[in-house]
C-alpha cells in the first residue's frame, strides 16, 4: 500500500512539472517588459486619442509600461500587417478599427486575414459615422443638400482617405441618399478635414471623436449621423434615418483590441481582464462617452464573430458599388 501511494505521489508530481513546462516562462510572468499598443494610422485621429487613452491606465493594470507607436500607411493595412507578423506573446497589441473588415475587399493581396490572423481581446466601443461640411457652405441638413444641388444642378466632393472606412461610408451614403459626391482620395483624415475648413472640398465623413473640436469651434456644420438614435452628447445632430435616409442605421465606427493569433491562454486572460478592468474606470468611461463612443461588453469569442460578419457586410457594399483601388 504504502508502495502505491508513494508511486501515485511520484505521478501526480511529475505531472505538475509538466503542467508548468507547458506554460512558456514569458506566459507565466506576463507581463515582464514594455507593451506596444499599435495604431494604423497617423497621431491625433480617433483611434490614436482611443489608444493613448487605454494605455494609460492598462499601465496601472498590467503594472508594466503601455505605449502606443502610429505605423500608417496603405489604408491602415501597414501597422496590421505588423501586429499580424509580430510575436504571439501579448507585447505587441492592435488598436483595430473597420479597417480591419473593410480592406479585405479592398486589398487582394494582403499578407494576412483579417479573422483568422488575430485573437480578439476586447471590444471598446462603437460610435456613428458623422456627416460634416464646412460652415461657409451653409449645409446643415441632408434637405439642404437636396434643395442646393436642385438648385444649382451640382453635386459635392467629399474626402476620404483610399480604401478607408469613410470611403465606403461615403459610396454607402451616396447610394442610399441619391446624391451626387465625389470622391476625393487623401492619405489622411486631418488634410481632408484641414480642406474642408479651407473651402477646397465640401465633406467628410467622420466620427464624433474627430469631430468634436469642429463643433465645438463651430468650425463645420453637421449634416447628419448614422445610427437610429441622437447621441447624449450631441442631441441637436439627426440621425439621416430622421431625415428620410435609409439604410444607415447600422453603419458605426468600432474600436476593439487584437493581438496575433496564438497567443497563450494565460496571456490572453491577463489582457482581457485587465481590459476589462480598464473599460470600468470611471475616468475612461467618462472620456469615451465625451468623443461619442459608446461602450459594448462583447466577450472576445463574440467579437471574433463580430469581426467575420463586419467583414462579409463591407465586401457586398464593395461589390454593389464597384469599387476598387487603382
């Protein structure tokens, strides 16, 4: 007897050792060195304030250094590219944004896949797309489009960035509002938004957090928004379901959290919790509510669906506009 319990000990050790060989050491001390939090695009756009505004206090949750480092380029596909590349160990993270669903059908020959390629950790939130011109153009209504263009027999530019989601937002709101826009590529969100306050262009498409300091400098005029319902913070902004426009009411921004696929369980764990315990702050739940974004609990096989379902909707809006990038 004593023979068989000293055996039975022996095999539950030896197991445990195993248990713990399993776990890589860098999992098991998770995290041991600085965290990169990668933003496709340029300082200062919504996704950059989203990104600054998490890593700080993932800094506090995590107990290590969270940074965030812009890599655009090729329709937010340059830093995806990078995240998709980078080591499955939870040091390198994504910032994702529609992008992530919209360059798919856009971009044939990306060196990734926009699902398969990644582990969700997280939803932030999502938010309206937002219609703004400038406020010498007296546009302040799809109705005052309407009766302008009538008037003068003329259609509107539009910028957006090549390949963006506000270029699909664009040719979405175009098809579904019969009126005439042309689009005008940019490289990015703040030349496009720099030209409208100049005159050059007439439009852009964007989200309340990147609209905010136009408004508040009342600076542009807002047309309208996506969505079915006005937002708290901005409850004087119809939603273009209100002004007769249709098919727009489930056209949002999104921001959510990815990392490489692979990552170790125990890794994935930590960030979500610690994502988790971030989105409950109260002072970045009062920050996301201040750039219109409004928070979604979606547990992170959930937003993997979500992901693979963004992606099929923005390839038949690809497809029954024709669009492609030369």
């Amino acid at each position: 007897m004593n023979v068989l319990r000293s055996l039975l000990s022996r095999l539950l050790a030896g197991a445990g050792l195993l248990a713990c060989l399993a776990v890589p050491a860098s999992a098991a001390g998770f995290p041991e060195k600085p965290i990169t939090i990668v933003v496709p695009y340029t300082p200062g756009g919504s996704s950059d304030v989203v990104a600054r505004l998490l890593g700080q206090q993932l800094s506090i949750e995590l107990k290590q250094s969270v940074v965030v480092e812009n890599r655009p380029g090729a329709g937010a596909t340059l830093g995806t590219s990078l995240v998709a590349k980078a080591p499955a160990d939870g040091y390198t993270v994504l910032l994702a944004d529609n992008a992530q669903t919209t360059a798919p059908s856009l971009y044939p020959r990306l060196s990734y896949d926009a699902v398969d390629s990644f582990q969700a950790l997280g939803m932030v939130g999502v938010a309206p797309a937002m219609l703004l011109s400038s406020q010498q153009s007296g546009l302040r209504s799809v109705k005052d489009m309407r009766d302008d263009a009538e008037r003068n027999r003329k259609g509107y530019t539009i910028g957006v960035g090549s390949g963006s989601p506000s270029h699909l937002i664009s040719a979405l709101f175009q098809r579904r509002s019969e009126l005439n826009l042309m689009m005008v590529p940019y490289k990015g969100a703040s030349q496009a938004a720099t030209d409208v306050l100049g005159g050059q262009i007439d439009l852009i498409f964007t989200n309340p957090a990147s609209a905010a300091q136009y408004l508040q400098s009342g600076r542009m005029n807002p047309i309208g928004m996506t969505g079915t319902q006005r937002l708290p913070t901005l409850p004087d902004v119809a939603t273009f379901q209100e002004q007769g426009v249709q098919g727009l009411e489930d056209v949002k921004y999104w921001f959510a959290v990815l990392a490489p696929a692979g990552l170790p369980g125990e890794v994935s764990g930590k960030w979500q919790q610690a994502l988790a315990a971030t989105l409950e702050h109260p002072d970045v739940k009062r920050r996301l509510n201040e750039l219109g974004i409004t928070q979604v609990a979606m547990p992170s096989d959930q937003l993997q669906r979500f992901i693979a379902e963004d992606r099929k909707t923005w390839a038949r809006v690809v497809k029954e506009n024709g669009m492609q990038l030369q």
